[in-house]
C-alpha cells in the first residue's frame, strides 16, 4: 500500500486482488487505490451442489447472481443442458457465462434481486407455477430472490455454490490510514463486506474510517447493510463496478 503525494486513496473491499477489475477502474479514472478485501471466497457445500446439478436437466431455469457461483457451476458442468434457461443478475455475470459457451435468457437492466424478479414477473404465465428453478448461491446470500420467485410460484432449490468467508485484514496498517486522514472514500460491492469490514475493524474505528472517508455502495441492499450501522451511502449510478468507480470518482472531485 503506498500513498501518492497529496492524494486521498479510495478503499477497495470486494475480494479482490490490488489489479481487480473494480481496482483497474479506479485506476484508469486517476484515483489512488488501497485493497482492504473484507470478504474472501471459499468452496462451498460441494455435496449438496453435486446432488443439485446432478438433477440439473430436471430444472427449466437456473439463476445466477454472481462469476463465483458461475465458476462453481461450470467447473462441474461445462455445458448447459439443451433445456435450461438461464438468468444471470449483472454485466460481468452475464459475460462470464457467454465467454464460456452459456446462453444467457434474462439479464435485468438493474443488477439486484428486485430487477430480477420483475423481470420473470413480467415474462410469468399462469402455466409457469411449479416451474423448477434452481438458484447456486452464495453461503450468506439473501432470502430476497428465492422468495421472490416462490411468490410467482415457481419451485425455487437454493443450494450453496461457494463460501462468503471474512478476510484476514492486516487491521494494524488500516489503523495507521485512518489516523493518517489520508483517505478519500470507501468502496462496499456487498453487504457481507460492509458487515466484515466492521467486524475486523470494531464499530469505533469503522466509524472513524467512514468519517472522513464516505461509504459508496454498488446497490440498494449494500447501502441497506451500511444504514444498518448508522451510515448512509452514495449509490454507484448503475449497480456494475463500472458504475460504482464512476460514481467514486465523482465524489473524490467534489471532496477535492
């Protein structure tokens, strides 16, 4: 981690390497960039994901909500059934499953939870309640689109794809930036790095860091998790690490 000279670093905290795609970002914009990753992913429930896509050609659709649970999934099929429909939730979802020969059904305009379910909302028929859906999933993701889709009527199998695991943060050189006040902004792509971040730093010195360095969240959910800990955020413009760095970037000109 080094600072530049008169410049205000923004944090990263997504599991990411210091040249990840939200840090190429960042990057190219001109913006200093520290990598605190908060989270880290592990394998998850390899059994009960094997005994899932063992009964994969009985199901007509399955959801994708991140490239970890793509990874997951592809790893162990790497072509989809002729039958399946797929629907995956952001742009970098989406490409990862093209760049690798899947076809994607339904990618909503918005990258949440919400966006998804109106979009098989819309697209619902009275003859589709019952219609098997499977959903590859993190360990700590929300209820949020399993129920949505129950309530259409669909028959939903959440299974764990990976692991959402907390970091080993070197918590002692955080310190040493926040006491520095050399930070400009913090940047949150999940809510599960907003929880960890705090845990690993304490409520106290979270609070102090998102004090002078004010939280940006890729969506709603995210921005959720933080008013949950007494902060409010800036919303990334569109919910895609592209949209998350341009809106970071703008709030560095306005604090410049």
């Amino acid at each position: 981690m080094s600072e530049s000279a008169g410049a205000r670093a923004v944090v990263v905290t997504r599991a990411e390497p210091s040249d990840g795609p939200l840090s190429r970002e960042l990057k190219r914009l001109g913006l200093e960039v520290l990598a605190w990753p908060a989270i880290s992913v592990a394998p998850g429930d390899a059994r009960s994901l094997d005994e899932a896509l063992e009964r994969l050609p009985s199901f007509a659709w399955i959801v994708f909500a991140s490239r970890h649970a793509v990874a997951a999934v592809l790893e162990r099929v790497p072509q989809p059934p002729a039958q399946l429909r797929v629907a995956a939730i952001g742009r970098a979802t989406a490409l990862t499953l093209t760049q690798r020969g899947w076809p994607v059904h339904l990618e909503p305009e918005e990258a949440s939870a919400a966006a998804l379910i109106a979009a098989f909302a819309a697209q619902w028929r009275p003859q589709d309640a019952g219609t098997q859906v499977l959903y590859p999933a993190s360990s700590r993701a929300l209820p949020t689109i399993a129920a949505g889709l129950k309530e259409l009527g669909l028959d939903v199998t959440q299974v764990e794809a990976y692991r959402t695991e907390g970091a080993k943060l070197d918590v002692a050189e955080c310190r040493a930036w926040i006491e520095r006040d050399a930070l400009g902004a913090v940047t949150f792509a999940s809510p599960s790095a907003v929880a960890e971040l705090a845990r690993a730093l304490g409520e106290k010195d979270f609070g102090r860091l998102l004090d002078q360095a004010p939280p940006v969240a890729i969506g709603r959910t995210t921005a959720r998790e933080l008013a949950a800990h007494g902060r409010s955020a800036t919303l990334a413009e569109t919910a895609t690490l592209h949209g998350l760095a341009l809106t970071t970037y703008r709030l560095m000109q306005t604090r410049a």
